[in-house]
C-alpha cells in the first residue's frame, strides 16, 4: 500500500477517502481536514482565544495540539467529573500534556458545582448517568469560558460520535435534538459562548492514528459508566454499516447536515432567558443544571439524617 | 404467558405492545391494528374496490384475506416477474388463494410490458435488480389499476418494511425518498391511482402469525435476487435495536411520521406531467418505467446481432 501524496509505504488506509498515507501526509491530511472544517464553518479566528474541553482521550488532546500548533490561541479545560481511578488517571494525562507544551490547562471541578461527583449525582438523582454527566459538563464549559472571556469552547467529538449520536436522535426523531445538532453551535444569547467541533470531519480511528503518530500520552481506559451504553451499541452498528460500505457515516452526517438539518431548523424555535437561580440560559425558570444541583442537594439532606452517602466506592460503578 | 384479553394461554408475545395473545384474540388483534390504519389514515370505502396486489407471500396474501373478509370490495392482481421457479411457485399460491376464495385475480406480465422478464432486464440494464423491479412493480400496479377502472391499490408492505425502507433513506438523508414514505400516496393527478399499506402498523412476525394462524398457504422462499440485498442487511439491524428495545421499529416509523416527514413535505414540490410515450404520470418527458423499456430493447436489438440472450438460465440468479 502506497501514500496517495508520495507513493512511499503508507502506514494508514482511508477506505472512505479511497486513499492511504505515510505518517507525515496522514497528519498533514489530518490538519487540512480541521483547518477546513474551521474556515467551512467559521469556527475559529487566530486571533480570539479558545477554551478546549479536554477529557484526556485521544480526541480532545489531539484536538488541542492540533489547534495550538496551528497557531490558535488556545487554553485546555480539564472538568473532575469525580469518576473513581478515571478521572485521576485522565486528569494526570491532561496535566502532563499541558505542562510538556507550556498550554495553560484550568480546572473545574463537579463536585463543586452540583453537590456531588458524578458517581453522587447518579445516585441522589433518576436520571441516566450519561445523561446527566453531560448536561453538567456543557452546563461547566459554558460557566467556566464566561468566567475566563472565552467566547468559544471546542470539544473534541469526532465523525464517530457525530454519527453515533445524530443515529440516536434520529431512530427516535427527536426533532429538538435534530435541529441542534450542528458542528457550530452559535452564541445565541449574550451568556452563552459558540461551542465547535473542529474533528467532526475525522473517525476515531483517524484521531488515534494521529495522536499515536503524534507521540499523546493519552489515557485509553473508557468511562467506566460507559459500559452498556446505548451510544456504544450505535457505534457498532455504524461501524458495520461502515464495514459493507466505505464512507457511510460521512454520508450520515454530511448528508443530514446538507439536508436533513435545515429541514428541521424551521420547525424548532426556543425562546432563551436566564435561570432565576445562577443567571446561565434555559428555556424554563431554573436551568435544567439547577434543577439536578437541587435534586442532588435535596438528596444529600435527606441522606444525612439516616446515613453517610459515599460517593468513592469505586466498587459501585455501572 | 396468558392471553391479555382472556387470560387463556397466549400463543403469541408482543414485547413491543407488552402483550400476549392467544390465537383468536390475536387474529382481533391483528384485524384491529388494520382496521386502525385504514380509519386513521382514511385510505379505503367499502364501496370502493380495491385492487391488493399480491406475490404469494405471507404479508399480501395475509392484506388480502383481512381485506375480503372485512367486506371490502377487493381483486388481487399478481404481477409475473418471470423469475424462475420463484415465480411460478408464487403464481400458483396466488391462484390457490383466489380460487378457494372465489376471488377474482388480475395477472399482468412484466416481460410483455418491459420487453424482458426481471433476470433479463437486469442483465439488459447497469440498473440494480431490486430497483428496476420495484420501479417496474410500481409501474404496473397503476397502470392495471386505471385499466381495470381501480382507484387506489393496497399492497402488503409492513412495519418491517417500512422501518427498513426508511432506514435506508436516513441514512443517505434522500429528501425526495423521505419526503414520499408513507401508509398512503395520495393520487395527486388523474392518472396516479392511490397507494396504500394498511399493515404497516404490523410487524414481519405478526404477518406470519396471522398467515399461519389463517391456514394461508403462502410461499416461503424469498426472491432469489433478494441474497444480499441491503435491506435485508437493515433489517437486521433494527431487529437487533428492537431485541435491545421493543418497540424501536415502532417508534422510529411512527416517530418519522409525527414528526419527520412534515419536516421534508415542506422541502420538496415536483411537477407531474404525462410520459410523452406510454401517458403515464413522470416528473421528466418520459417515464422512468419508458426509459428502462427503452434500454432493455436496445439491449436485446443489439444482442440479437451477436448472440441470442436466454433469460431463463435458473442458475444465473444472482
């Protein structure tokens, strides 16, 4: 297998791009696919400082090097989530990358803001795990860039997860969901900053090739609350779909973004105010992060007049 | 299990309603969820007849026995694809069906319309099989509807059908395709007779149910041309999304149409015209039905200059 650049022996082969490269032309591919989906998207300025969520997995810390050695005026954001052993080792992970780079990383932490780790949340609350993990940490990167002035948090979501997800909301046609998903999601109101995607071009397999090529120490271990989720059940299907034909989470995603997306942008329209309690954008009274902060609080009052909840078994995770 | 309704023991489990029934109450069941579909969707009268087409499978056969003896007014039509054995074997359950009956069956012929049975004009055309077949089907249905002074045709196609077809449509986001799934196609010009699926509420399981719990005599052998086919390949997946949750076909089907397709109705508009060769309904100067005839003709006019074509080679089934 030749490089499609230099003809010499190609170390990757890109069946959806029908091509194969050598390590240097890979990740000269990988940069042109970011840098492009960044001008085809407006995602970024040079000039504007951006704030990257990274978790310590290959696809936030090979977005941020790719950003900062583009010469994008980057900072890492690095959320405790409290999850056990994970959470230490990926935060060790983000820690080193940032310091051997000279990256300014910040640091916020859940258990802070919520009221409990995550494993806490999950059991003071009904709600999913995955769910409201998530809620949590776009409800921190969007609080922690205001605080600092970035007006812009990238995240690492690759083509995988775009397609993973964008299956989930569509197998249920979840029409809120579908007129959201986007890999720019713009600062509609004054308190919330743009959130981009600048890998959402690149697979999984493309952003570990490209973080191994790059020498990541990345931490490789998933979320141990990941296990069974519906959204691994989903990327396995998409990869068999993959499998039999090269190229089919491209023309997913791709295709819902040229054609599926506006269909669905007229239908949904929100109207956007500010939480009564922390002054972050909802649709309702309290936000959505306040309601589950108070559930979890609640939870913990209760708790306390029968027994000592603790949130650091590691034992119970699931 | 118990039967829901009687509490007698159940033969059937529906883990998708939570249900279980026992086979006269299933076969109600069943009658029910058709009976649903036509009065929700308004595609049938009593008075109106109604042609069912049928290929001696389990879903038409089933369509057209609850039809008949729910007192509409119904002819079969079986269309001959000249597909080897399999249509033979299909024909003659049909016949049976119709005679045991006494219910009138229309029979057209595929190669005296195209100018070659299905096996030769996948060879006469680049077009893949199940496409020129299904193009052809849709095309004969009309055109033996208007002849015989039928105004809407009902066919077989179920909830596993519909999901699967569906499926494949999202996957590619083809607006035109999304913008049309539905249990009814209007006839939205003098020449397009109604189109209409009153099992869709029913999956692949319940039609077999309730052919076997019948007594209909049904052909089992599937299409030889079907191997391999895509769809085949997404039904598989939504079985396994449906073993992991019941009721995903359900609520991926009638979720797209709540809330999907009014998405894409919007987007697409097209022009009908009349086929400037045969008269039938087209968006472009001739039909897609007179375009295939035309290569398949070529085809054979060239042939005949070099080798004659033999069409009726079981073994090239492919």
């Amino acid at each position: 297998m030749k490089c499609r650049k230099c003809g010499a022996q190609a170390v990757l082969e890109l069946r959806r791009h029908n091509a194969a490269f050598c390590a240097p032309d890979f990740e000269e591919f990988f940069r042109r696919q970011v840098v492009e989906a960044i001008r085809k998207h407006g995602m970024l300025t040079r000039e504007e400082p951006v704030l990257v969520a990274v978790s310590g997995g290959k696809d936030s810390l090979a977005l941020w090097d790719v950003l900062s050695s583009e010469g994008y005026n980057t900072a890492g954001l690095y959320l405790n989530l409290g999850i056990f052993d994970y959470s230490k080792d990926s935060r060790t992970k983000c820690e080193a990358f940032a310091t051997g780079r000279g990256l300014k990383l910040i640091i916020a932490d859940v258990e802070a803001e919520v009221g409990a780790p995550i494993p806490g949340v999950q059991r003071a609350t009904r709600r999913p795990t995955c769910s409201a993990c998530g809620l949590s940490k776009r409800y921190l990167m969007n609080k922690v860039a205001l605080d600092h002035g970035f007006s812009v948090v990238a995240t690492g979501h690759n083509l995988d997860d775009e397609a993973a997800t964008l299956f989930g909301s569509t197998l249920r046609w979840q029409t809120d969901a579908l007129s959201r998903q986007s890999p720019v999601l713009p600062a509609t109101h004054p308190k919330l900053v743009r959130r981009v995607k600048p890998l959402y071009r690149l697979s999984e397999l493309e952003t570990a090739a490209f973080a191994f090529l790059r020498g990541i120490d990345y931490i490789v271990e998933e979320c141990p609350f990941s296990r069974g989720a519906t959204s691994l059940m989903h990327k396995e299907i998409l990869n068999r779909l993959e499998a039999v034909s090269p190229g089919a989470k491209h023309n997913f995603v791709y295709g819902f973004l040229e054609r599926g997306r506006p269909a669905f942008e007229r239908m949904e329209s929100v109207t956007l105010r500010e939480c009564a309690r922390c002054g972050q954008v909802t649709t309702s009274v309290l936000c959505a992060f306040c309601k589950l902060a108070g559930r979890v609080k609640r939870t913990l009052v209760t708790q306390s007049h029968t027994e000592r909840p603790s949130f650091d078994r590691e034992n119970e995770a699931n």
